[in-house]
C-alpha cells in the first residue's frame, strides 16, 4: 500500500470568527483546513478539548467533513476557556498529528450573568437635539496573584474604554449598531495586563452612535433608540485562589464632560484641548466634582455577543497631492476615496481653531459637499497652546477622498496628517488579476466600495445623511461580497437584524436596522429585489461559506417573505400592483425618478417572486422539509408560468424590451431553451444597439453579463464590460473614480457632478458585476457549498491575455491562472484538500479534478468562439 505523508491540518477555527474571545455560541461550530497529498482523503477526525483546568477530553467522529462541524462536547457555560485541537485521519492509513491549540472563551451567555447596569450622565439635557458627550468613570481595588481579568462592555451610544489611563481594544464604534430594542451587542476584553494591585480605575469616553445620535435624511432624528447615553461594563477579575471580584457599572459611577464638544456620525467631531482632563481614568484622580451618574435601563437578555469582527484601522494613506490655496487652506488628495478620518499632528497657540472638511470629488476647483446633504462631516479641533498634540476624531467616520484643512499653523511635515481606513476588519479572501489596467482598476474600486460601507453593518453608501443598512443593495451584491472577504459572520448578525425588523405581514424593510424615513419610507412597504433579501441573501451564504444553519435560522424570516408575496400576487401569481423600485438608476432614469426604468417594474416583480420562490424550495430541501419544497416549487413554477404568459411575446421577445428584461428572464431561468436562446439574442442586439453601453439598473446590473456569457455571447459581454463611454462601468474608471458610484453618471462627460440630490460615489450595488468577473474571467465557481466542489470554466475574451485568480475558501486556496501565448490557451488551477473540481474549457469535455494542481493546454479560442 502506497505510504502517504502525514496531513497537515490548521488550527480550529470557532464560528466564522477569526478571534474567539467571548463567543455567543455554547456549541461553536468548528472548521479546520488541511493540507496534504493529492489522493488523500479525509474519513474521521479526532476532536480534543482541554476545558479550564480539567483534563482533556476526546471525540473520534467517522466524517470526511471539516467545514462547520458540530461541537463535539458538553455545551461551554458562560466564561468556560476550552483549549481545541483536531487530527485528521485517511485514505492510506496516513493521518495527521494533532493540530496546534486553539482557544475559545465563552462569553456571558446567561442573562444571569449580568450585573452591571447601563450609567451615563445625569445632566440635563435637551432631548433629540445635539448634546455634548461624556466621560464616566470608577475606582476600585484589586488584590493580588491575578489569573484573569475580562472586561465584558457595550453602551447606549458608541463607546471607547480606559483602564488606568490606557485604552481597552483597537476597534471603533462599539458595539455598533443593531436593532437595539432586541439585541445589543457587548464586547469582551482581556483587561490582565492593564490591572495591578491595589488602587485601579475604570472609564469610558461616550459618543451618540446610532442609539441616540442624528440618523436617517430630510434632517434625520435624535433619539430613535432612547434619549440617554450609557456605559453597561462588567469588569471580572479571577483570582490564583480561585476567588472572584466583579466591578459593575452602577450608581457609584461619576460623570463628566469631556474634551468633546459634539460628535455625530453625521456632522463630525468637535474636540477642545483645553478641556482635556489630565488622568481621569487612572487613580489618583480626584472626582469629586464630577457628577454622580444616571443609571438607565437595558434587559440582559438583550446582550448578545458578536458573530463578526469590529470595526478598526486596516490601514493608512498619506496624500499623494496638496494644494495651499490662497486663503491658506491646505487642500489634501489621498488619491483614493475611502471611509474613515484624518489623524492630524498639530501644533499651535491655546484656542487655535484647526478645521477639517472632507468630500469625494471636487468640482469646479472646489471642494464638492452638495451631495453630502445634511452630512456636513466637519471635524474641528480646538489646540491648548501646550506643544504639538496628535488627535483623531473618536465617534464619527466620514466617506472621503479630499481633505481641506483650515488653520493649519505653518506647513504640512512629513505623516503630519494621515488619512485612516476604517471598516469591519474581515478577512480578505478573494482576489483577481487581469491583463487589462481598467478593469483591474474596476475591480479595485468594488473592492473599496466594499470596504467603504461593510461598516459594522452593509450601508448602501458612506458619506451622506443616509449611509443604512438598504436591503436591496446588499442582496445584489452578497454574491461579490462573499468571494472578496470572509463576510459570512457580518452578513450572519445583518440577517438577524431583518428578521427583526421584518413585519408581521411578512414585509422586510427598506433598511435594516430600520428608522423613520418620511413618508416614502416609513412603514416599509413590501418590494421585489429589496425584500428578496430575506431569501437569497442567506442562500449565498450557505452557498459560498457552505453554513447550512444560517438556512435554518432565518427560514421564518425567508418563508414569511414568499408568503407575502403569495398573497400580493394573487392566484394568478403576477405581482403587478403596490409601489415597486424595479431596476432602480436605471441610467436611462431621470435624475429625479430613479425608479422609472425602462423594463417594467411588476416584469422586475414577478421575475424575483419565481426566483425566490425557487430559492425558498431550494432552502426546505436542504433542511430536510418535503412539504415545503414541494408547495414552494410548485410556486416558482407557476409564477414562471404566469412571467412568461405575462411578458413574452408570440415572436419570443419580451414585452420590456430592455437590458433587464431578458437579463431577468434568462439568468432566472424563466425560460425555455428556444427562448432562452431568442432571449440571448435580443440581449446581445439591444447591447450592440447601444453601443455596447449598459441600460441595466439595481436589478439587471448584477446579471446582464451572466444572461450573455451563458447564451453564448461572452464577446458581448466583454464588449459592455470594457465600454468606456457613459454609461458603462469603465466609463466611471476613465473619469477618475476610485469606488463604485452610485448612478452610472454620478459625476457627468463634462467633470460636473449628477444634478440629482441622491449622488454618491461610493455605492457597491452596481459593483455587483465583479461576481461574474471571478467566475468566467478568473473561472473560479462554486458547485457545492463552501466550494467543496469547484467549477473552473473561465472564459477568455476582451483581448485579455492573462488572468489570476484566487479565493481563500473555507478548505483553502482555490487558484486559477489562465494566459494565451502564441495562440495557445494555458490553464492552471489548483484546489485545496477535501475538495474536488471540474475543469470546463472552451470545446472540450469537462474534466473531473481532485485536490492538487493542474494544467490544461488548448489552441486559444478564436474570435467569436464564444
Ligand atoms: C439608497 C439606495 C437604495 C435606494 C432605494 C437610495 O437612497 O442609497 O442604496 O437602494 O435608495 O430606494
């Protein structure tokens, strides 16, 4: 028998998260990765767990899975430490040592467990009007021979903590924003090294947020979660002998104001340095003119832990321009437009005024914050006179390229004003390389897009009065989202958001976590595309991060969706009535109408109810519910029925004879196989009609590439895919944009901006094409869950010669690199263990792969091999 080496397996990974300190899950759902030689195959695996001090415990499981496997054990109760290492046993006798530990700690998972109360200032204060924030803090004594120390905290606001004068965790925003009336998230910290014996203080710096800062457009409101501003912190400390001391945040707490004079999401950060208070969060201070605190009110059972990453710094910029300009302002250009502050090193005389403004496009030689509306994103910082300081706002984010910086003293040196990158600090998996500069840059600008607004929740843009959790744009653009980082955690705790969101009659709102939103907006009101994120949104996650729970989770939320519309649409199963967004920006739209496309909107309607429907079936089959699958099944069918008796003509063509139509028709498979063809046919003319311009909105974008490589016009595609004229995607590239914008014309031929009062430049929905670019140009696709069987099939065309791509999947890297060299085709693509895969070049039969590398070699395909 062929001897293999021994396997190598990673260590575990816990959930979707990537540190495991306070988990929500009693069970944590465990992955793990394995290298080893190209015939082995995975057949059981050994779990060990070394629980607190107990002695290890193993379980032996016959399974070749390795993605999300159950935890083994006894449930982990509240604060349990467990140490976690697997080993791989297979084909050939050949097994794997055991892996290195990883650890997973419980947070507080009892509502029991929860002592502290929510403090903050007592002050009077003006309801749903701007109010300065404040400083809470405590003293308290610690005893010796410390073996632990956990910091379990969150707030009514944003919060940032201090323990003896230094700050707890590198992430900003905490907790971040949920439906806090259900659920509010806490952070948990180890505090050990920050505590010594004897005296100790604990403090927080407090800022509106979401809970009760500014939110929402048309001027927004206060208060849409409470009016006060809190601090809830359990500070617990384990002692060697096993004894205990908690510090909880209660009535003892004192107050005060701070250095911050306002601070909103919105309108920026105002800080005075003469108000700073020398070591208030560390002992010795005396507080005794502070104020005693208010103490609030939040359900423990609301505490929850989180199920993705913070938010923090993923990196910096430093301008690639600057401007003086004649009134002395210092205009900066960091070359990209980002989300996230300026942190300025500044020095000069008490009360000098340093102002910072920020926008993502000038115009007219002007700084352009017309489309910032009631966003004004102004930080402004106050100097003491005492020697240089460096400062960076703490509650507020802004969506930038320029900076203009007013009351600079002197010049900019060198890292004087640096620009810093904020987002849910995921883990990038995905990435694509082409021969073409445009559209590599393209798919640079979606990445950006993607970073700009996966801020603790999916925003549909970054900078201006709005930046919320809009469902639409994130059911488009899920599928992207999931190749180009580990998002599954992120879109987990989003999803549990909507289904609280959701109503009772089944609607999924507009925006999630939802406020008031004016007339327009408010009560949501069921719609195709937005609402449908309820089922295709969890679909893609169980389909690219194979978790098959997330189904089951949200399958209430996902049936009550199709339920609705079920009986919206009636017996004859056309959804044509009720307000409808359609093919949203449609660019063909006036800038005031965005939702007056050219394909009709109940066309757009009944197409998403047969495509979710067909979902919904596809969910009750994987969990195992005949009945539904059946009954949901017979629904998709029966809508497809009714699109097509609706919307196809006797001569094949649609009644919407546009882009989206047949995009719809055909990647929804709504069709059959002579008008599917027809249908390919009339998209590529309509395409070539105009140009090679895209017509496609929020609904046809993400799918009209897809309708024409798989009807046989890849030459099509590219053709609209590297069209530079307006609208086009590359035309935003030609124009300078460093993100997705919003509207295809957010910034006109002519250099000025869109006229429309809803023009961002940072908006990822019509980024939604990259998806395609990783499957037919990189070819990487999945077949099965969490590309447990991977389909390479890319589909060279556009005069590219080369192109890379790679995804970090949950068995591990899948690459795939194709070039053409003298009129030869060469692939390579390589697959992770515990996977396999099929290799589909143009003309010839598909090949079935397993874990390793593999070249292909073929005569380039000519023009119109399509
Ligand atoms: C948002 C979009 C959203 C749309 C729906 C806009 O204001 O920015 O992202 O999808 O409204 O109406």
């Amino acid at each position: 028998m062929t001897k293999l080496n021994a396997p190598i397996v990673s260590p575990i990974q816990f959930e979707h998260l990537s540190e495991a300190l306070g988990v929500g899950a009693a069970r944590p759902r465990l992955s793990w990765k394995v290298r080893a030689e190209r015939q082995w195959r995975q057949t059981s695996y050994e779990i060990e767990i070394k629980r607190n001090s107990d002695a290890p415990v193993s379980y032996h499981v016959e399974s070749s899975e390795q993605v999300l496997v159950p935890w083994p054990g006894e449930p982990l109760a509240s604060r349990d430490v467990a140490e976690v290492r697997v080993r791989v046993f297979g084909s050939h006798g050949a097994r794997s040592g055991w892996s290195d530990p990883a650890t997973v700690e419980a947070g507080l998972l009892s509502p029991d467990d929860w002592s502290a109360r929510p403090v903050g200032p007592g002050w009077a204060e003006t309801p749903g009007t701007d109010r300065r924030p404040g400083l809470v803090r405590r003293d308290f004594r610690v005893g010796d021979q410390i073996l632990r120390a956990r910091l379990y905290a969150t707030a009514h606001g944003v919060f940032e903590a201090e323990v003896n004068g230094r700050r707890i965790g590198d992430e900003i925003l905490a907790p971040g924003w949920t439906t806090y009336s259900h659920r509010l998230r806490y952070r948990t910290y180890d505090v050990t090294s920050a505590l010594r014996e004897g005296e100790n203080t604990i403090g927080a710096w407090l800022g509106d947020g979401w809970y009760r800062g500014r939110l929402g457009f048309n001027g927004g409101h206060h208060d849409i979660y409470g009016h006060d501003l809190s601090f809830l912190a359990q500070l617990e400390i384990v002692y060697a002998d096993g004894t205990r001391d908690t510090i909880a945040t209660d009535e003892t707490w004192r107050a005060s104001f701070g250095p911050i004079q306002l601070s909103g999401l919105y309108d920026g950060e105002r800080y005075d340095t003469r108000d700073e208070i020398p070591g208030w969060s560390s002992p010795g201070f005396d507080d005794t003119t502070w104020a005693p605190v208010s103490v609030a009110h939040r359900a423990p059972e609301t505490l929850v832990a989180p199920e993705l990453p913070p938010v923090r710094c993923t990196g910096e910029l430093t301008p690639t321009g600057t401007t003086v300009l004649p009134d002395g302002t210092i205009r900066l250009d960091f070359g990209q437009n980002i989300v996230g502050r300026l942190r300025l090193r500044v020095d000069g005389p008490a009360g000098h005024v340093v102002t910072v403004r920020h926008a993502e496009v000038l115009q007219d030689g002007e700084l352009h914050t017309r489309t910032l509306r009631l966003a004004p994103s102004v930080d402004t910082l106050v100097l003491d006179g005492a020697g240089p300081r460096v400062w960076e706002p703490r509650f507020t984010l802004h969506g930038f390229r320029y900076a203009e910086i007013e009351g600079w003293p002197g010049g900019v040196g060198e890292d004087d004003v640096v620009a810093r990158v904020y987002h849910t600090d995921m883990e990038r998996t995905g990435w694509l390389e082409t021969s073409n500069p445009l559209l590599n840059r393209l798919h640079n600008n979606v990445l950006w897009s993607m970073r700009g607004n996966f801020v603790d929740i999916p925003t549909d843009c970054p900078q201006r009065d709005e930046r919320l959790g809009w469902t639409g744009d994130i059911q488009v653009f899920a599928p992207t989202a999931s190749f180009l980082y580990h998002c599954a955690g992120f879109l987990t705790s989003w999803l549990v958001d909507l289904d609280n969101e959701q109503l009772d009659d089944g609607t999924v709102p507009w925006f999630v976590p939802t406020i008031p939103g004016g007339p327009m907006w408010t009560p949501p009101r069921p719609a195709a595309v937005w609402g449908d994120a309820a089922v295709l949104t969890p679909w893609v996650l169980y389909q690219r991060f194979g978790d098959r729970d997330i189904l089951a989770r949200q399958y209430r939320s996902a049936k009550a969706w199709v339920d609705l519309v079920v009986r919206l649409a009636g017996p004859d199963r056309l959804w044509d009535s009720g307000l409808q967004l359609g093919d949203w920006l449609d660019p063909a739209a006036p800038p005031d109408d965005p939702a007056a496309a050219q394909t009709d909107k109940y066309l757009v309607a009944t197409a998403y109810f047969a495509w979710s429907a067909r979902h919904l079936a596809a969910t009750a089959r994987v969990l195992g519910r005949s009945d539904d699958e059946r009954y949901y099944a017979d629904i998709a069918d029966q809508a497809k029925e009714a699109f097509v008796g609706e919307y196809i003509t006797d001569d094949g063509l649609m009644r919407s004879d546009a882009q989206t139509a047949y995009a719809l028709a055909i990647v929804f498979d709504l069709l059959d196989d002579e008008q599917r063809t027809c249908a390919g046919t009339r998209l590529a003319e309509l395409v070539r009609k105009a140009g090679n311009r895209i017509a496609t909105g929020f609904a046809g974008t993400p799918l009209i590439t897809d309708a024409l490589s798989s009807t046989g016009h890849v030459d099509v595609a590219y053709d609209l895919l590297l069209e530079e004229e307006c609208p086009s995607w590359l035309y935003m590239v030609r124009q300078g944009a460093t993100t997705i914008w919003e509207r295809w014309d957010s910034m006109l031929p002519d250099g000025s901006v869109n006229p429309g009062d809803m023009t961002s430049f940072n908006h990822y929905a019509l980024g939604a094409v990259a998806d395609w670019m990783h499957r037919d140009i990189g070819g990487i696709a999945p077949m099965a869950p969490g590309y447990r069987r991977v389909r390479f099939a890319p589909k060279p065309g556009g005069g590219l010669t080369y192109a890379k791509a790679s995804y970090e999947s949950p068995y591990g890297p899948i690459h795939s690199h194709w070039r053409i060299e003298s009129g030869m085709f060469h692939l390579t693509v390589e697959l992770p263990t515990g996977t396999t895969g099929l290799v589909e070049i143009l003309g010839r039969p598909a090949v079935e792969i397993g874990p390793g590398t593999h070249t292909f070699r073929s005569s380039a395909p000519g023009d119109g091999d399509t």
